[in-house]
C-alpha cells in the first residue's frame, strides 16, 4: 500500500473532477490517498508520501493563483529545513505525477505545457522524480464558456467527459503498477 498526496486546485470544478476520479482509482486499488484542494495556507508536507498527484486548471497559462501561492509556501519551507538541497538529489523512494486541465482556446496544448512545469519543479526541487505530466482538455465556464466551439482544440464541450476520466483512470492504473523502489515496499 502506498500513502498517495491527491493534491489539486480547481475553479470551475473540471480538476474537481480529475482529481475525484484519481482518489476513487487509488483508493480502490487499496492504497491510502489524502486528497486535498489547494489554497494558499493549506497544511501539506508532500514529504509524507510515496506518490503525489499535483494538478491544476490553467488560468493564463499558469496554475491557480491559491496552487501557486502555496508552490512558493512550500518551496521556502523546505529550504529553510534543508529538504531542497544544491542539485536537487533524487528521492529513490518517491514519485510524482502532475496534470493541467486546460482549454487551449488559442494556442492549444502550448498553453498548458507552462502549468505542467510549474507545478514539477516543486517535487524536481525535493529530488521527487516526476513521472509523467498529464495534459487533460476542460472545457471553459462562465463568460468564457463560447470559448468550448470556437478554440484550436475544436468543439470542447462537455469536456473532461466520461471517456477522458476513463482514460485518467487507467493512466493512474499504469502509474501505481510501475515497477520500483515504492511498488516493492
Ligand atoms: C479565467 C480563465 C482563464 C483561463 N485561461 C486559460 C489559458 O490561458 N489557457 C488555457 O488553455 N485554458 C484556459 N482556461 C480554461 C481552463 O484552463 C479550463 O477550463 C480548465 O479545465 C479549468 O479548470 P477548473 O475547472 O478545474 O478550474 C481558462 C479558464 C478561465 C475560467
């Protein structure tokens, strides 16, 4: 069994359900997951975990400003307690995976692609070997929500639907069976 971080931070409600759909896979292959949605004083030590699941909406190209904040709250404390070191050594027995749900209205996935390295360089910065990024289609609500018809991704409508989360669980699957370091516990 492993001890999964479900960390996320969503506005309109599309990561909400990425991340429902990652707790309900992980939890049902019998590992321990704590899922958290993020704001910027939330109490997390991604330390605490074997795998961790960081993602985020994209709002103008980065993640939510709240994921940002505490990406900086995080990255400061773990400097100060020396957890982030010169060269960043890796951590054999962590692994990471992180994921944006994006619209791409204007310039598709190239949007998104800013937010995935975002949120990878907290765990490359603990020396957590990032295994995958995730780039996830999520429709747009709200006054943008004509936006959905008329991007460079098509008609985006609905989106994530429930063929993406089916896939989104079978890529969690496809992480919790690689062989390693955490798996052998
Ligand atoms: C205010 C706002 C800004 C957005 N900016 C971008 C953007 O720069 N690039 C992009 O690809 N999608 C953008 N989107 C679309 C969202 O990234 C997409 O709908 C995402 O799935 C939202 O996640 P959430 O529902 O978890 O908040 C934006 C949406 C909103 C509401």
């Amino acid at each position: 069994m492993m001890r999964v971080l479900n960390l996320y931070f969503s506005s309109t409600g599309n990561t909400k359900k990425v991340a429902d759909q990652i707790a309900a896979t992980a939890t049902s292959l019998g590992h321990q997951v704590d899922t958290i949605r993020a704001t910027a004083h939330a109490e997390v030590d991604l330390l605490a975990y074997d795998l961790i699941f960081l993602g985020s909406g994209v709002y103008e190209w980065l993640p939510g400003k709240p994921l940002r904040t505490l990406c900086s709250r995080l990255r400061q404390k773990y400097v100060a307690q020396g957890e982030i070191k010169p060269g960043a050594p890796c951590r054999q027995d962590k692994i990471g995976v992180v994921y944006a749900t994006y619209g791409g209205g204007h310039t598709g996935v190239n949007e998104a692609i800013p937010t995935g390295k975002y949120l990878g360089q907290i765990l490359d910065h603990l020396g957590i070997p990032v295994m995958a990024e995730w780039y996830l289609v999520g429709e747009y609500h709200g006054k943008w929500r004509g936006f959905s018809a008329m991007g460079r991704l098509g008609d985006i409508s609905g989106r994530p639907n429930d063929e993406d989360l089916r896939q989104v669980a079978e890529m969690v699957k496809g992480i919790l069976q690689v062989q390693g370091p955490v798996v052998s516990r």
